[in-house]
C-alpha cells in the first residue's frame, strides 16, 4: 500500500539530533567523494564542501590527477587522492574506511571510468549515494543494477530517472515504475525536480522547501555531498535522504531574499547551510 509523507519541520524533529558537545573529528564520520573529470572538478569541489559544511568530520575526495591542486587550492579542509589517469578515473582505490562514499559528480562517462566504477560496485560495502554520470553508466549497464548494495541512495534528475527507468507517459507511470525500482532492487530514489520526492518501497516523501534559484549548476552535485555527509555521520539512509533534501532547499528559501533568485548559485547553497541547520535548533 501506498503512503505519502510532507516532509517538512515536524517530520524532520522526529529524528534530527544536534551535534554532542564532547564529539570530535575522529567519529563525526568519514565521508569519500568520487568523481571529477577534465572540465569537471567543480563537481567534485562542490560536492566535498558540502559534505563538510553539513558536518561530518573528515572528507577525502578521490579525482584524476589534473584535480589535485584545484582541490587543494579551493578547499584545503578536504584531503584528496588522485588516480593514476590525468582526465579521468581508470581505478578507484583508497587505503582507508570511509563511513559513507557518494560517487559520480563530474565523474563522465569514459570506457575507463566505467570499468572503474563496475569494479568498484562489485567490492563496495559501504553505504553508498550513487548520482549523475554514474546513474547514466549504470543506465548503460542495466544489468549492474542487480550489484546495487540494499540501501543504497540514487539521486537522479528527471533525464536520469528516464534513462535508469525508461520513458512514462503519465506522473502516475513515472512514480510506479519508480517505486517499482525502488522495491525491485531495494534501493532509495531521490527524484530530484520540483519538488523533489524521495522513494523508499511504496513510500513516498514529498520535500516542501526549495524553489527554482536551485535550478542552477552544480546545485545536484551539492546534494550529493550534503547526503553523503549525513550518511557518514551515522543516520539511517532514509533519514539522511530526507534531512539532505530539506536542507538543500531550505538553504534556497533561506537566500532567496537576499540573493534573488537568478544570482542565486550552487555555492550559495554551500554558504547557507549554517543557517539552515540553525532553524533547527
Ligand atoms: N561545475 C561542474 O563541474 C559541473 C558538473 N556537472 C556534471 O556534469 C555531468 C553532466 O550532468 P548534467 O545533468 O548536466 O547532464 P545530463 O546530460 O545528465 O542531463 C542534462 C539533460 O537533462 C535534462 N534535465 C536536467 N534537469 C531536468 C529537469 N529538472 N527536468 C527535465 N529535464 C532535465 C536537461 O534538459 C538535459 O537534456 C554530471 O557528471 C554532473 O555532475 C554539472 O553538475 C554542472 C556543474
Ligand atoms: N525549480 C526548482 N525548484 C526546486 N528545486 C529545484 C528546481 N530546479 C532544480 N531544483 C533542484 O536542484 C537540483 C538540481 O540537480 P541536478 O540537475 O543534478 O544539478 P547539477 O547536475 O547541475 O548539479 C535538484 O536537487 C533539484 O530538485
Ligand atoms: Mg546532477
């Protein structure tokens, strides 16, 4: 049976805790961004900063070589592992327990890559979120999807969703075969749009913050990182989905006034988050 839920402040008390005053790096939790490309390590800077900003502990981002000193240079707070590939991923490895990894922000789309990522997918245990060119690699693979780890957190667009689901003819259709997706593999769909619904079996989020200044780049690839982040932290996958969503549109309805809506960037997301988490407590 169906069940629709409004996400809004009330649903979001039910399980937000504020950070413990004796915390400390070393378990506020690990978030691992992978992804970046040449022309694409914007992405990954986004993403990285975000998962920061919504607080976890330690971040390390995993990019090609040519992203190094960009990283390093935008946000020194990250620590960064390069492939052995100039422009893009050919092998993705790390010597280190991340608690959450969110992979595809810039990652692209090259053969390479996507030998990388089908190993990867093979090995993974951690709780993962999975967005951009690596939905549309695994759109290519379908038969991927059974590697898909129970839990695992998909954030496509609607062109992603279309490509991972196939084409619908009616928003009754898209959300069936969503849900469909969603049981069959045992995974969480965040259908990014406005507004963004989150779909975990047959329940369905329904996200009442945001507004169109989001419609802007680089604002997905942020979500990433603010989901990726609350995963490392140690909430449930769903919760997580939920409290990243909110707050990323939170942060829109937050700056709006302030920024008006088309001067509004994915960075501003970034820069108002603190304030999002404040109207919280
Ligand atoms: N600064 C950067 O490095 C940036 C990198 N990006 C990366 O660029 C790669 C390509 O991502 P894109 O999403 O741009 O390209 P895609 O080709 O995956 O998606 C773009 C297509 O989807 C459609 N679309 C997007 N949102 C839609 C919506 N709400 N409703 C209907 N159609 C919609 C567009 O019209 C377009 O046809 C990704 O890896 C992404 O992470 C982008 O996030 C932009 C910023
Ligand atoms: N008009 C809108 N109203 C509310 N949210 C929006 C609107 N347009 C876009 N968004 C949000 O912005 C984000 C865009 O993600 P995405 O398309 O992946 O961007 P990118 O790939 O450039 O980072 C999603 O979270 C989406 O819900
Ligand atoms: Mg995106």
């Amino acid at each position: 049976m169906i069940t629709s839920v409004s996400i809004d402040k009330n649903e979001i008390l039910k399980f937000y805790k504020p950070i413990a005053v004796d915390t400390h790096k070393g378990i506020q939790g690990h978030a691992l961004l992978i992804g970046g490309s040449y022309g694409k390590i914007g992405a990954v800077c986004l993403s990285s900063k975000a998962a920061l900003k919504t607080g976890c502990g330690l971040v390390t981002v995993f990019i090609p070589k040519c992203g190094y000193e960009i990283l390093q240079i935008a946000i020194p707070e990250v620590m960064v592992l390069t492939d052995a590939k100039k422009r893009c991923i050919s092998n993705i490895s790390f010597d280190f327990q991340p608690n959450a990894i969110g992979i595809g922000p810039g990652i692209g789309q090259h053969e390479l890559t996507q030998k990388a990522f089908l190993k990867f997918l093979k090995t993974n245990t951690t709780p993962l979120v999975i967005d951009a060119d690596a939905l549309n690699i695994l759109s290519q693979n379908k038969a991927w999807f059974l590697l898909l780890q129970s839990g695992s957190i998909l954030t496509p667009h609607p062109k992603e969703l279309e490509r991972l689901i196939g084409k619908w003819t009616s928003e009754e259709e898209k959300f069936e075969k969503t849900i469909s997706f969603s049981l069959q593999y045992n995974v969480i769909i965040v259908m990014k749009g406005a507004p963004t619904h989150i779909i975990d079996g047959e329940t369905i989020y329904k996200n009442t913050t945001g507004n169109p200044a989001l419609a802007t780049a680089g604002s997905g690839d942020v979500l990433t990182g603010i989901i990726t982040s609350l995963l490392a932290q140690g909430h449930e996958p769903i919760q997580a989905a939920i409290l990243g969503v909110y707050l990323h549109g939170l942060t829109a309805d937050i700056a709006v006034s302030k920024t008006g809506i088309q001067s509004f960037i994915a960075s501003d997301i970034i820069d108002h988050l603190g304030e999002a988490f404040l109207s919280l407590e």
